[in-house]
C-alpha cells in the first residue's frame, strides 16, 4: 500500500516483478559465463603445473590420472563456452527486438545452472591436482584456493541449481515444441 507520486514510477505500474525477471535473463548469462571463465582458469593453472611439478624427477603430466582430470576438464569447458557465445547472440537479438521470452528464460537459467557445475568441477580437478598447495593463501596453488573460494557465491547468484532446472522444467512443460 506504499503510495509514490506519478512523476516517480519508472515503467509501467504493476510490472515490476516482470522487468525484474527479464534483467534476470541476462544477470544468469552473464554469471554463467563468469562462472565458467573461472573454470578455465582452474584447468590453465593445473595445466601450467602439471608441467611445471616434477613427480619423480619426470613431469606430473606424465601420469595417467592427470592427463585424464586436465581433459575432462577443457572437454567440459569447451562446448560450454560454445554455448555461452550461441547464447549471446540470441540475448543480443532478443534484446534489440525486445523479445526476452520464457524460452530464453530457461535456456539461460539452465546455462547457468550448468555452467557453474563444470567450473566447480574444474575447480575441484584443480584442487586435486596441485594437492594441499590448492589451500595455500600465497604460492602456487593462491589462485585455484582464489577460485575456491568464490565459486560458492557464483553458483547461488541469480539462483541456485535446483531452483533455475525447476523454472527450466516447468518451462518445458508448458512449451512443447522445445
């Protein structure tokens, strides 16, 4: 029952929930895309190290099991990032033509419901990787603690997991020629 004066009400009145959700759209892209750029940091750091570590007088990329966690991790990155870039351009396009609809809504909230599950699983790799120096403040293994330390506000930014693949579901549903 707040009452605001005429010349104080940006929009339409009563659309306010609406203008929120449609900035939404974007914010989810954006922390997705985020997300995942983190990731890829992750995987460069272990990369850089499993070069740079010697285990046995022989490179730590030499073993089996870390050549294995460093491709698990760019073929995650790789057709995530893809998507983020597709995603762009119908964001861009929508926006111009001012057309966010529930479609978008949901492939964006599922993009960044996804997206931050492979950069926490890239992180995660990285961690194992670097081993106890993943939780050193300086050195090494500063970056991926970095990176692990702020992937938890990114994943419950614009919404967390369950919430964003509930809304894309039910989007789903209601939509049957996706």
């Amino acid at each position: 029952d707040v009452r605001i004066d005429d010349d104080c009400i940006i929009g339409d009145v009563g659309q306010g929930f609406a203008y929120c959700m449609d900035v939404l759209i974007e914010e989810r892209w954006i922390t997705g895309t985020s997300a995942l750029a983190m990731g890829r940091n992750a995987f460069e750091e272990a990369l850089h190290w499993s070069r740079k570590r010697q285990i046995h007088k022989k490179p730590m990329h030499g073993l089996q099991v870390v050549r294995s966690r460093l491709i698990e991790m760019k073929a995650a990155l790789d057709p995530m990032e893809a998507y983020s870039a597709a995603l762009a351009v119908r964001l861009g396009r929508a926006r111009n033509d001012k057309n966010m609809d529930l479609r978008l809504a949901a492939d964006t909230a599922t993009f960044k419901a996804k997206a931050t599950e492979v950069a926490t699983k890239c992180i995660e790799n990285a961690q194992l990787l670097f081993g106890g120096r993943a939780f050193e403040l300086r050195g090494p293994g500063e970056r991926v603690q970095q990176l692990h330390s702020q992937i938890f506000g990114m994943k419950c930014a614009g919404g967390t997991y369950d919430v964003l693949m509930d809304g894309a579901a039910k989007v789903l549903l209601l939509q049957s020629s996706l």
